[in-house]
C-alpha cells in the first residue's frame, strides 16, 4: 500500500508532468518503470523525488521497450504499474503495448506527445495520436483519453487506472508537451472526495492460494495456433469494446448547440478552439466546438448529431489529420461539408481559428 | 476579458526561464490566471530560449497565441526568432546593449533598454534578468511590485537569508528595470 | 506389462502432467532443460513463488508446460517482464527462459542490463546454436562452418563476426560476488539440474542467476541421434562448460 500525499483539496500550480505524478499517487499506483525521453521527464522525476513519502516503487529501464514490459511484469504481479512515453519512445514501446492490448492487461501510460516523425523536435504535436489509438499488429483495443489542461491531465490520469483495471484494455492519457512543460493552476484532490474509488487490482501471476490445491497454475499466453482461435478470441474482445464503448466514451461540448460552423479538435487545440468561438462570437460568428475527449473508442451518436447540426466542420490538429480520418470514418454518410486546418507538429492559436474560420464565412458557407 | 500575452525570448543562460517563472508565479499567488509554457530545443544550454507567460483575469483558453501584448527580445537571434510574435498592438523592449541591430517590426511601441550595460557597471552581471524583470512589471502593469517580491522570495528566499545583501541587490535591480521603461515612457 | 505402460510418467511435480504430448520437435534439448529445471525447483520446493516466463521461438512451447504460473511474452522480452515481476513482488523467483536469439539477439540489452543491474532473477538461454522455430536461420551463437538457412554455404565468421558467448559476456559484466553464471549442457541431466539447483538459490538469496545451456535440434541440424550428439560434443569444446561465477552461498 502506498501513500497518498494529497488529503485534501489542493491548489497547486505545476507543470503537468508534474500533475500526473501526484495523479498516479491519488490513485495509489504503487510503481512506475520508465525510461528518459522529452517532454516527460518530470513525470518520473517527480514520482522519484515522491518516493521517501509514498513509499511507491521505481525502475529506469534501459530503453522504451522494457518499461513497457516491465510494467506488463509489475502489473501481472498485481501492482497498480504505470509507464510514460512520447515520440519515439511511443514507438518502441507499441512492442509492449501490443502485448497488453492481447492480454487484456491493465496496462496505463501516459503519452506526451512530440513532434514527428523520427525524432524531429521534442516539443510539441498531435502526431501520436494515431499511433497511441491504433499502434502494434492489432485493431486498437485500446483506450485513449486526450486532455485539455491540467486539470484534465490529473482527472484523467485518475480515472485511467480505475479504466484499465475495470475493463482490461490498455488505457492512455494522451497529453502534448505543451501540457507536460506548460505551468498553470491546478485543484488537486482525493479522489475519495470526489466518490471516487479504486477499483482494486489482482495478480494474475502468484495469485492467492496453491497451486494444484486451490487453483490450477496460470499459462498466460498470446500466441495461437489456428486462425479460427485467434478470432475467437478477439471477437470477444471486439463484444467486450463494444459494451465497454458505452460506459467510457466521453467528449465535450462548447457552444455547439446552435453553432453553424463546428470547429472538431481534440487535446490542447480544443482549448484554442475555445479561445477562437468566443471571440467569433463576438464579432456574430455562430461557432461551436466538438471535442472528443475519448479519441478512441469514439461517442459516435453525439457525434453524429452535431455534425448533423452544423453547416460546416473545421477540422484542426496539430497533425496532419489523424483525428479528423477517425472522426471522418464514424460520420460517413453526413453531407456536412468540412474544412481543415492542419498544422503538423505545431500549436495552433486562437488567431489561427479565428482566421479561418472567418475565411469559411466569407466564402460563403 | 483582460489578458496579457507575454512573450521573453534571449539566449540560453541569460535566465529567460528564471524570470518567466518569477512572474506567473507572482501572478499565481495574486490570484490571478496564470499560464506559462517554456519554449526548450533539443539541447539543455545555447540556443534560443523562449517563455510564452499569460495573465488574465479569467480562463486562460489557448496555451499558445500568435500574437503578443508585449515581447522581450534580448539578442539578435531572439529578435531573429521573435517578430513573428508582434502586432499593430504589441509592445517591443530589446536591449541596446546587447543586440547589434534595432526590431524593424511594426508595432504599438519600441523600447530600447540597456539592461546589460547597468547590470555589469552599476549593479552585478548576475541581476540582469532581474532588471528584465523590471522592466516587464512596469511595461505590463497587470502585477504589483509586492507580488513581484513576493514571488521571488519563494524562488530566491533561501539564497537570500543566506546572502542578505543579495535580497538588496535583487530589490536594486528590480527598481531599476521600473525606471527603464517609466523614464522612456516620459520621453 | 500393460499395467506398465499405465504407470504415469515420471514428471517432476512442477512439470505440467495435463499437458500430454510434449510439443517440441522429437530429439530437442527443451524436454531434457524443462525436466532438469522442473527437479530442480522440486529440490528447492519453491513451485509456489515461481513465475516462468516464456519467450518466442521454440522456447514458447513451454508456455502451458510447467505447473507453474506462467506468461508467454514476446521475442526477447521475457527478460523485461520478469524483473517487472520480480521488482514489484520481491517474494516471486522469477525465471525467463528464452533461446539463443531471444537473449543474444533480439533481447541481449535486456540480457546485459539486467546482469549489469543484478536483477534478481534466473535467465535461462538455450543455446542450440540458431532459429529452430522460424526454420533454422543462423543465430549469433552459429558455429564456425555450420549451415543454415541463411548461411547456406556454412557460416563465414569474417563475415558473420565470431559466435557469442553469452556466459563469459554475463560473468565480466555481472556483480562477482552476487550472481551465478553457469553453461551447462543437456548431454548431462543430473549435472546440469545441479547447475538449475544452484542458480535458483541464488535468486533466492537475492542474487542474479544466468544457466547457459547447451542444447540439440537435430530436425534444424539434419542429423541423426549419434550425429547430433557428436555435434554437441563439438559445441561442449567450443563454449566452455563451467560454472563461471558462484557465490560461496550456493
């Protein structure tokens, strides 16, 4: 058992890697294994300069690839096990990632996302989102959660652990490193305050009880020997994605009800969007926004209907269009017509929505 | 909605960073909104660094913006590397005694400081920033000067009880940046 | 004589006695290894507080092999996901057991830094000098001369480097006085559950365990039972059988 630093409520102002470092300890993950790269660096310097008071456990790995299974090991043994990754370390570690996703291991890590491909900056971009949705030779049993803030950064961190344990997929806070360097204020919290409990882990390896006298021995595999079994299986896993899309899938509205140009962004551009609709709305200019806030699984049926509400989409990311494809799959059919603003590996401004935006107009929408 | 974009740009090692985090932290404990995203290369030392600081009174939405209220340009490459930042309505301060050429930008106003040069004659190489520092609470005018004291206390407090004297040099060289910008804005 | 032949097998109580038919190759080293490994652990009665990792490649036909609890990883990181274990429970004795391409290859920074860090751990490499289970490509730990799928015309070490010799690597590198290097072969079982024996008190002293163990693949190797144990005899002179590093505690 570890201990929690934050009793009560706490106003702070952190950098987010920070934030996600007191996140994980509200909610008593007991061990990260991780391995440098930027921008979330501070995430396991924070949790190392925690460790005298949480009494939490910590390995440096020698690359990406064994903090992805070390923490599949940890996590097997039955601790709350986390890892933190960005750019190409998000790469190699998709090895682990796959692995999780097969075996359905809680498996929670949290992506902050530089710029690509290579090693290109270390900065900033929304250029992982793809990759953290659908990375490894799978289907993408995965959960992605994409914050705005910090707030976010520790809500979602929170509610990660409490998601992977509860349906066992692989489970992501997928932030930037705007987010992990960026200062700003930040309530944190017990989540025991908040209604929040735990969802308790189990071991998978060494359970309790004897072997042979109480339970059989675990044989954890993810080979299979013919096609048919293999797609037993994860039909089963596609039923259990389906059921758990329901329950999971989140995303946020601003403005949105009676926007006539719908600006869809996901992460931090979404705030940006924000900055934009007001001062759009300012000047007389009907704009909404759509955020997702689960990228994958996606709420299809809210969606749809705002799609269905607006006259025009304006898609923008600090990508070349990874979530507009996702976004764009799930709405096929809708004749609404879309704009893009695409600006990869970079932040996009307020000034930039606004910009386009009124561009749409006077094109005539 | 007041908001103050606040953009710091110089080279690695002139302590950008340092007074970035001296002013939001200042605006934090005043309660205001505050946001701050430092702008870092792949390398830890050398090259351009960059603070983007907001102060607002509400929400703070974008976390990066276009334009700038007002953007400190401390050598010729941040000048370089900066002017993108400015707008009809934005404030320039550079230093004279460091750049080797003026921002040809268009703007609301350019101020030119020899922030350098006093920190080395007057007071100590070492206060530089904090002359900066000045400069930006005066030209901004969103924070007290107690604030300011008080942020630094926190950041510089033990070095301070350490070093008295340091605590009068700092408070020197704050005073100092003021003056900068209130005697050019009397001109 | 029919009574006889319904005597249950001989199995050590950590093997898996359900899993009928031994899947591996006829004629292959994992059978003697894994019953060698399954005495030993019997010896040592720590089957309750084992966890056995599998890796790809031959050596994850194992997976439902052991009595023990067990996790199938991928190519080269079964290494990683034991001390994942290991570091997080400090009661399991974890072992990873892989082959020569899995700990020198694919997997070989797991393979150093967990000797170089003393993960408390025993890995396992068995060495049959290539890829049995992808069709017999050549592996690091290739012969001099020895043909394979891609080195058809035998191996040329002026172009292929020297084959690697995991135990001498592990010894220089590994703490001296807390863990235990072995390379053992499967021409000896009673030596070479001897050598399991003394690499799994180790981790339970704390320490760090590495058993090289010399194996056959006479389906790969094309030869017959006297050839392939010739052959073996042959990789017995080139990798030094010997216990390289041994705490005075086992």
């Amino acid at each position: 058992m570890v201990n929690k630093l934050i009793k009560e409520d706490t106003k702070m102002f952190l950098t987010g890697n920070e934030v996600l470092a007191y996140a994980a300890n509200s909610a008593e993950a007991e061990f990260m294994y991780g391995y440098p790269i930027t921008p979330q660096n501070e995430i396991m310097h924070t949790w190392c300069k925690l460790l005298p008071k949480t009494g939490a456990g910590f390995l440096q790995t020698e690359d990406e690839i064994s903090a992805g299974f070390s923490t599949i090991g940890g996590i097997l043994a039955g601790k709350r096990a986390f890892t933190a990754t960005a750019g190409p370390g998000n790469v190699i570690m998709q090895d682990a990632q796959s692995m999780a996703e097969m075996m359905r291991i809680p498996f929670v890590c949290a992506v902050m996302q530089r710029g690509g491909p290579s090693t290109a900056t270390v900065i900033y971009a929304q250029q992982e989102t793809r990759l953290t949705c659908y990375g490894g030779n799978g289907e993408g049993f995965r959960i992605v959660y994409s914050t705005a803030g910090h707030q976010d950064l520790y809500d979602y961190m929170i509610k990660a652990f409490n998601t992977a344990w509860k349906y066992k997929f692989p489970t992501y806070v997928l932030a930037d490193g705007y987010q992990g360097k960026m200062r700003e204020p930040v309530m944190l919290y017990d989540p025991a305050s908040r209604g929040i409990t735990m969802v308790p882990t189990e071991k998978a390896l060494l359970a309790d009880g004897e072997i042979g006298v109480d339970r059989k021995s675990a044989h954890m595999r993810n080979t299979y020997n013919m096609e048919e079994e293999l797609m037993e299986v994860l039909d089963s896993y596609q039923v259990d994605y389906d059921k758990m899309a329901e329950d999971v899938a989140e995303w946020e509205e601003y403005k949105a009800d009676d926007a006539e140009i719908l600006v869809i962004a996901h992460g931090i551009v979404a705030r940006s969007a924000r900055t934009a609709i007001d001062e759009l709305r300012e000047k007389g200019i009907k704009a909404g926004l759509y955020r997702p806030i689960t990228i994958r699984p996606l709420a299809v049926k809210p969606l749809r209907e705002a799609v269905s509400r607006a006259k025009h989409l304006l898609f923008t990311e600090s990508a070349n269009g990874q979530l507009a494809q996702m976004v764009l799959e799930k709405i096929y059919g809708l004749t609404t017509p879309y704009s893009t603003l695409f600006k990869m590996g970079v932040g996009v401004t307020g000034d930039d929505i606004v910009q386009k935006v009124e561009n749409i107009v006077k094109e005539g929408v | 909605m007041a908001r103050t974009k606040i953009v710091l740009a110089g080279e690695g090692g002139q302590g950008v960073q340092s007074i970035a985090k001296i002013l939001v932290e200042a605006g934090y404990e005043a309660n205001k909104e505050v946001l701050y995203i430092p702008n870092f290369g792949v390398e830890q030392r050398g090259g351009v660094s960059i603070a983007f600081c907001q102060i607002a009174d509400e929400r703070i939405g974008e976390p990066r913006y276009s334009k700038g209220d007002i953007i400190i340009m401390l050598s010729d490459r941040a000048i370089d590397r900066c002017e993108t930042y400015v707008d009809k309505n934005s404030t320039v301060v550079y230093d004279t005694s460091v750049c080797t050429k003026k921002p040809t930008c268009e703007c609301k106003e350019i101020i030119g400081i020899d922030a350098n040069k006093i920190a080395n004659e007057q007071l100590s190489a070492r206060v530089f920033n904090i002359i900066i520092l000045g400069v930006l609470l005066e030209a901004t005018h969103v924070l007290e000067l107690s604030d300011i004291k008080n942020a630094m206390e926190l950041a510089l407090g033990k070095k301070f009880d350490a070093k008295p004297e340091l605590r009068e040099l700092n408070y020197k060289a704050l005073e100092m940046g003021m003056s900068l910008v209130a005697q050019k804005a009397g001109v | 004589m029919a009574e006889l032949l319904n005597l249950p097998p001989n199995l050590p109580k950590s093997q898996n006695a359900e899993v009928g038919a031994s899947k591996f190759c006829p004629g292959c080293g994992h059978g003697i290894t894994l019953k060698s490994l399954g005495n030993a652990i019997d010896e040592l009665d720590i089957k309750q507080k084992t966890v056995f990792g599998c890796d790809i490649g031959c050596s994850l036909l194992s997976w439902n092999y052991m009595d023990l609890d067990t996790v199938q990883t991928h190519h080269g990181r079964t290494t990683p996901v034991i001390y994942g274990v290991t570091r997080a429970n400090p009661e399991a004795i974890g072992i990873a057991y892989m082959g020569d391409g899995g700990g020198l290859a694919i997997g070989a920074q797991h393979l150093v830094n967990a000797s170089v860090r003393g993960e408390r751990l025993l890995i396992i490499v068995v060495n049959n000098t290539n890829y049995g289970m992808t069709g017999g490509q050549m592996s690091p730990t290739t012969m001099p001369g020895q043909k394979t799928e891609t080195t058809p015309y035998g191996r040329d070490c002026s172009v292929t480097g020297e084959p690697a010799k995991a135990a001498e690597m592990v010894a220089a590198i590994a703490n001296k006085s807390k863990s235990y290097v072995a390379r053992s072969t499967v021409s000896n079982p009673m030596k070479l559950k001897q050598t399991f024996v003394k690499a799994l008190k180790n981790v339970e002293n704390g320490g760090f365990s590495f058993v090289e163990v010399l194996s056959i693949c006479p389906l790969n190797w094309r030869t017959n039972n006297v050839d392939t144990f010739a052959r073996l005899q042959q990789m017995e002179e080139y990798f030094e059988v010997k216990e390289f590093l041994a705490p005075e505690s086992v």
